[in-house]
C-alpha cells in the first residue's frame, strides 16, 4: 500500500484569551488577513464552552489559527512562558531570500514588534518575535536544500538517541546529555563506512 500524501501545513492552531490583542497583533500589525472564523455552540464534551476559531492567511495555502474560549478561564497549564520548553512549540513561517528576511525584521520593528533573535541555525536563517500571548513566531529562510546526506544523517542521529534513551531507562539513569548520542552516532558511522 503506498503512503497517502499530504500537501503541507493547513493551519497551526492555539488558544489565546486575549481576543482584541490578537486580532490587531496579526491582522493589523502584521497585515496577515482574516480569512474564515467558526462560532460554535454544543461542540466537543459535556460542558465544553461555546467558541470562536479564527483564521488569518500566513501564504501558501496555510493559515495560523486561534480558539477562543467565550467565558471560560486561561488554565495556569496554559499561560505560556518565554522559556526553552515553552518556545519549543511555535509556528515557523518561510520567506525565499535573505533579503525578504530582512524585509520582514525592518517591517515588525518598524511596527513595534520586539525580534527577540536573529540566528542562522544549520539549514535555516531565523528571526523569531512573541504575539500578544508570549507565543514565539519564527520566520526563515532556507540556506540550503535537504539531500539525501541530511535524510541518513537525520536516521542514525535518531537511532542513536533512542538507543542511548532505551539503555539510560533500562538502567534507571537519566538520559541528560548529548555526548552518548554522539559517541552511538559516531560509532553507527563507522559500521556503515
């Protein structure tokens, strides 16, 4: 059976219980428009409150999303905050040259938008700025085409960081450092040399 395929990304989605200020932030301060909103009543579980989902257009076919919970208080385990394991999950859109890149980081600034950090990170050119809710976006170029190299190379670092996870559990330690997916990657290379 072959792999069904998919066409990229439709939509991110998050909820945000500051209405007003994420409406201006991406309609009015980053231009991205407003494109579809559902209002609903009675989804999901018992007790479930009524909500918008709105949609702005972030290019390509793709949009970023928000739920807004109508009445309903912002859980502790959702206010987001501005440290590594938060930002982790956040939205990356892509622009094709340096020069758009820049574009854009004279565009938000000029807007009063905070780019927090400007990186080139192996294949990827990157600024990254909050929205109202403190959710880290990211806009990037690519610097160089994946290739087969950068797919073998991807394997054995993931099977070399299960395995050194699998031993770590298996011996009640902490998997805590990069260096034993190293030394399994670094001998996975040798094997296929």
């Amino acid at each position: 059976m072959n792999r069904p395929v998919l066409r990229g990304v439709h939509h991110t989605a998050r909820p945000t219980w500051k209405l007003s200020e994420t409406v201006e932030f991406y309609r009015d301060r980053l231009g991205l428009k407003l494109v579809h909103a559902i209002s609903a009543k009675g989804w999901g579980p018992q007790g479930h409150p009524d909500f918008l989902h709105f949609f702005f257009d972030s290019g390509q076919g793709s949009t970023i999303a928000f739920f807004y919970y109508i009445g309903s208080p912002q859980p502790d385990y959702l206010v987001h905050k501005p440290q590594w394991d938060c930002d982790s999950v956040h939205t990356a859109w892509q622009v094709e040259s340096e020069a758009q890149l820049r574009e854009w980081k004279a565009f938000l600034e000029g807007r009063g938008v905070k780019v927090e950090m400007h990186v080139q990170h192996e294949l990827i050119e990157s600024i990254y700025f909050r929205d109202p809710n403190g959710y880290l976006i990211e806009i990037g170029r690519q610097l160089r085409e994946m290739t087969a190299l950068d797919e073998r190379d991807a394997g054995m670092t993931l099977e070399a960081a299960i395995a050194a996870e699998t031993e770590a559990r298996a011996g009640g330690t902490p998997f805590k450092s990069i260096e034993a997916v190293w030394q399994r990657k670094g001998a996975l290379q040798r094997k296929a040399a």
